[in-house]
C-alpha cells in the first residue's frame, strides 16, 4: 500500500513546485533549483546501449539507451512487470543469481564494462538496498555495518572500523538513535531503522551508486519520510537509482525519472518534464492513471 503524500522541505535551497493532476492523488513535485555551474560539472556516470536481459527464452530489457549522471537521483518507475527491478539488478550483476540469465548490449560504469569487472569489486562500487530490510540476523548492529569487509576478508583496525561505523551510521541518520547499543543484533530495530541500518551497511563500502529497489514500500509513512530526507542528503556523495511504484515518492526524491513499460525504456527526462510535459503518450497515461 502506497504511503500518503509526504511535504518534504529538509533542504535550505530554494524549491519550485508544481502540481499535476494524477488519478486518484495529486503529484507535487519538489524540484531542486541548481546552478548553472554545478550542472555543467555533473559528469556521466553509468550508460546503456542497446542493453538487453533475459531469463531463458523469456526478454526482460529490449534495447534500453540511457546515460546517468553522477550525484543526481533516478527514480525508475512503471507497472508491475515491465523491467524496472530487472534493470538495476543487471547494474551490479544481481540477476546473474537466477539460473539462465543473460544480457547482450553495453553497460558502462565510468567507461568501463560492468560486465568485463570482477563482481566482487563491482559491488563494492554499486551498493544495493532491497524491499525489505535485511540486516544480518546473527550480527550486532556494529558488525551489520562493517560486514562488506568482514565477508571480503579485508582487514581493519580498531580504529578505522570504528571510523567507518560511526560514519556510516551517521550519514544514514541512525547514530543517535543507536550509539548506545551497537553490540545489540541490529534486527531488534524497528523496520525503519533496519532499512537505515542497511543503508548504512551499502555506503559503509564507498560506492559510487548506491540502488534501491523499492526500499521503502515495506515501510509506514514516518519511516519512509525519513529514507526519502535521507536521499536528498546522501545524493551529495553518492548517485542514487531508486526503484519506486509510487509516482508521488518519485516526483518528492528525484532529479531524473525513467519510465519502463514491457521491458522498453519508454521515457527519460528530468522529473519535472517527466510529470508536467511527457512526450510520449504510454507515460502520459501511466501518469494520469490510465493504467498501471
């Protein structure tokens, strides 16, 4: 169930906002205003061309050209089925886990082939966060953060785990409410502070983009208000592809939508475009409701 509209203002620059009518709701669109010069240095980060899944005989993604830039946040959104959890799953190579995956096509992470990369280090570049929050059971909240390099066999001191706990936790907006329990297993938080919790674990390992696959839809409304004030302030640091039903979520998180439909790439632009102006006729009608 979709959460209700959420009015987010957590940032201090100032906002436009514009109104378009959907069915049942409205959408209201919190688009950042950005100098011009902070545009011009945003640089491509991830690009498709003519990328193409399949599960066995069966296609998922038909011939999907994009280009992504660095520090700005997608939402990927259409109907149940049309590819959109595929598309970023094939980002850090997820779908190779299920028997009788293939892609064709390109799919380039700083002009380097995400298919010609050792997995392991690829991951450690694209952190992801699933549907529901999956925090290591046996572990603490401590060990949860640090368990990228613990499970890779990377060595750390005392001090730089401690550095990196705190600094992850901190950047995922759950320090002060977990600073005191650490050493407590992390799956007694809430399902909110799970989610952050696992947040905090993907950008413990740097990354360069960080996915999210829904995450807030297993969430109530105060929880997934603060995943999305979170991805404003992590998108300073990190490129963030954020998989989403829900248009009024994307119109509140996101610099650039993309709109799948059976498996095709049907629409990408900036959200505003995407919601007040769409050019093709399949988006205005997932837009207005039509279907979906």
């Amino acid at each position: 169930m979709e959460s209700p509209v959420l009015e987010m203002t957590t940032m201090s620059q100032p906002e436009t906002h514009t109104e378009i009518k959907t069915a049942p709701e409205q959408v209201k669109l919190h688009t950042m205003e950005q100098p011009a010069e902070e545009k011009k240095l945003r640089k491509p980060i991830l690009k498709t061309k003519d990328f193409n899944a399949f599960f066995g005989k069966n296609q998922v993604l038909k011939n999907v050209n994009v280009e992504l830039s660095s520090n700005q946040v997608t939402a990927v959104m259409g109907p149940s089925g049309c590819g959109k959890t595929t598309f970023i799953r094939c980002i850090n190579r997820m779908h190779e886990l299920t028997p009788d995956a293939k892609v064709s096509g390109e799919m380039l992470l700083d002009d380097l082939d995400v298919y010609d990369m050792n997995t392991i280090v690829l991951r450690r570049k694209i952190g992801m966060v699933f549907q529901r929050p999956n925090p290591f059971p046996t572990m603490s909240i401590y060990e949860n953060v640090i368990a990228g390099y613990s499970l890779n066999g990377i060595r750390l001191s005392k001090t730089d785990k401690e550095q990196i706990v705190t600094e992850s936790l901190t950047r995922a907006a759950l320090w002060n409410e977990v600073k005191d329990n650490l050493h407590k297993k992390g799956t007694f938080l809430s399902g909110g502070q799970q989610q952050r919790l696992c947040i905090a674990r993907a950008i413990a390992m740097k990354p360069e983009i960080l996915l999210l696959d829904e995450a807030t839809s297993a969430l109530d409304p105060i929880s997934t208000a603060k995943i999305e004030e979170l991805i404003y302030e992590l998108k300073d640091k990190y490129t963030i592809i954020i998989v989403t039903h829900n248009m009024q979520q994307a119109g509140r998180v996101s610099d650039f939508t993309a709109f799948f439909y059976m498996g095709e790439l049907i629409e990408f632009d900036s959200t505003k475009e995407i919601f007040t102006n769409p050019k093709n006729p399949r988006t205005q009608n997932y837009i207005t409701g039509r279907f979906g």
